[in-house]
C-alpha cells in the first residue's frame, strides 16, 4: 500500500540521491519518490543477494545474542564476530564453546554486506513470538529478507 509521508533526509541521502537520480543532462530536476523507491529496492536487491545460508542452530544463536539489543539508526560497520566474543566476556576465539567459535569464524569471514543483511534478519525477526520464528526458520530451506518482511507485517497487522 502506497501512502504520503512527509519526511526529514540528512545531508548525505540528499546528496546520493541528487547525484544518482537527478538529470542534469535532460534538465530534469530530481523526482525524489521515485529516486527514493529505487534506492531501497536496490538496497533490498544487495541485502537479499548478500544473506548468507545459515544453519537453524545458528540463527537461533544469533538471535539469542541480540535478543535485547536496540539497533541503532546507524549501525555501520557491522561487528557480529566481536558481538559474539562480547557476549561470551571473551578476548579469544579458543575461550568459546566450539559452536560459538565456529560461528564468530564464519560471521568474521562475511563481508559487511552480508553481517548488515543478517543484522536486518535479525531486527525483524527479534520482535516476534519464539514460536513463529522457529515456524519460519524450520519452514524455509534458506531464509530470505522477504520471508521475514512479510512474516514481520502479518504478525504485526494481526495486533494492530
């Protein structure tokens, strides 16, 4: 559903989308819902192509780790491996259980993409029931950001 809202763009949102979308060749000035639109859907474009497969046990992980976190407006650059070492009040990887090392392993060796694309996993699931995240993670043979969009609307339309 599309709606009008009125809203406040920092600097550098400005600056991006002028420079990406303005036509200044055609003398067209910026058509900023359009400019707006295209930027998140190639940001979700990057997000989806960059999620990586993870293993039930180790999203549930994940999720465990964040469970309380407020994510930030600006959270970059994304830290998951030194999260998890964090949240085991450890300065070495050999200090973990062997799952928990193996995972900050993997988590480290992701680009920054992928740990923002499964940091997006994560917000979006974190609100919901146990329960229906453990549906969702146990139905889908690799999670995916629309899978979790729109498991995210339906719960929260079902409590509005």
């Amino acid at each position: 559903m599309a709606f009008k809202k009125s809203i406040f763009l920092a600097n550098p949102s400005v600056e991006w989308i002028e420079a990406t979308a303005t036509r200044f060749d055609l003398g067209e000035g910026t058509k900023w819902s359009e400019a707006i639109n295209a930027t998140f859907e190639q940001l979700i474009f990057l997000l989806e192509d960059a999620l990586p497969t993870l293993a039930v046990t180790e999203w549930e992980a994940l999720l465990n780790l964040y469970k309380d976190y407020q994510f930030p407006a600006h959270g970059v650059p994304a830290q998951v491996a030194r999260d998890l070492m964090s949240d085991g009040k450890v300065i070495d990887l050999s200090q973990l259980k062997d799952k928990e090392a193996a995972l900050a392993r993997k988590v480290h060796a992701y680009t920054q993409v992928q740990q923002m694309a499964i940091l997006y996993v994560i917000q979006l699931l974190q609100p919901l029931p146990r329960a229906e995240i453990a549906s969702l993670l146990n139905e889908k043979k690799r999670l995916t950001l629309a899978s979790c969009v729109e498991t995210r609307l339906t719960a929260y339309h079902q409590f509005s």
